[in-house]
C-alpha cells in the first residue's frame, strides 16, 4: 500500500470513529439502562418465603443462612423464616439461589449501584434478627 493510500485508510478510520455515537456514559452523572436481567441487589420478601433453604443448598458459596419456625394460628406448622442473612463479600451474583427459588420470594433486581459504607447496607439480603 502507497503512502498516500495508508494516509486516507487512517484519516477515514479516525473520521469515523469520532462522529460515531459513543458506547460509553459519563456514569455517574448519566444511568447507564441495564438489561431487566442484570443481576444487581437482591430483593427478598419473607412473606413469601415459605423456608424451604433450596436458595441455601443451591448457593456454591454458603452465602445464604437462613432460621425458621413452626407457625402457629392459620400457619399451623407451615415453616415461617425468622432470620434471612447474605453473607457479603461471598456472593457471586450467580444467581442460582434466586432460580432455586419456588416462590420468587429471592429475587435480583437491576439495581447496580451497591457501594455503601457500611457492609450490612450492601445490596445482599438481611432480615430478622441483627447479628452482633
Ligand atoms: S447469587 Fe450469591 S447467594 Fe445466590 S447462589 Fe450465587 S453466590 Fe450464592
Ligand atoms: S428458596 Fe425461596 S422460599 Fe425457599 S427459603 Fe429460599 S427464599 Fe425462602
């Protein structure tokens, strides 16, 4: 290739490559749109949680810890959860916990944005009881 050729060959690859449309966002002043599969922070509603632990036995990482008790009233020995725990730092964002799930009670969401200050505040699942 002629010196000449190899100079318009890179000034058009440079032409196109600055009018075409960015691939990135100026985050965190624009939200980049997530697929609604993204899998981000967690969402779990212990009301359908019916304690089975299948979330827990699927998790490769024994991320998930989970106490439950026997109903009583309506509930009579149904299994009801009093304490859910993610371990932070452990999860892998798999996702197989939430597949496990027959309820959809564990769920990921698309929300991306997990840092906080404090661990307890990351975007895995706490409830029932505080550990100290
Ligand atoms: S997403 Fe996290 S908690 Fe769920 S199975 Fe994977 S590692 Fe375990
Ligand atoms: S698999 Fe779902 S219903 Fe079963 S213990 Fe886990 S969150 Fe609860």
């Amino acid at each position: 290739m002629s010196k000449g050729k190899g100079l318009v060959k890179g000034l058009r690859r440079t032409l196109q490559t600055f009018f075409a449309k960015p691939v990135t966002v100026e985050y965190p002043r624009v939200k980049p749109a997530v697929d609604p599969r993204y899998r981000g922070a967690f969402a779990f509603d212990p009301e359908k949680c019916i304690a089975c632990e299948l979330c827990a036995r699927a998790c490769p990482n024994r991320v998930i810890r989970l106490k439950w008790e026997k109903g009583e009233g309506s509930g009579a020995g149904k299994r009801r959860v009093t304490e859910y725990r993610m371990e932070p730092g452990l999860c892998l964002f798999c996702g197989l916990c939430a597949e496990a799930c027959p309820t959809k009670a564990l769920a990921m969401t698309p929300r991306y944005e997990l840092a906080t200050r404090r661990r307890e505040e990351a975007g895995l699942v706490a409830f029932g009881r505080q550990e100290r």
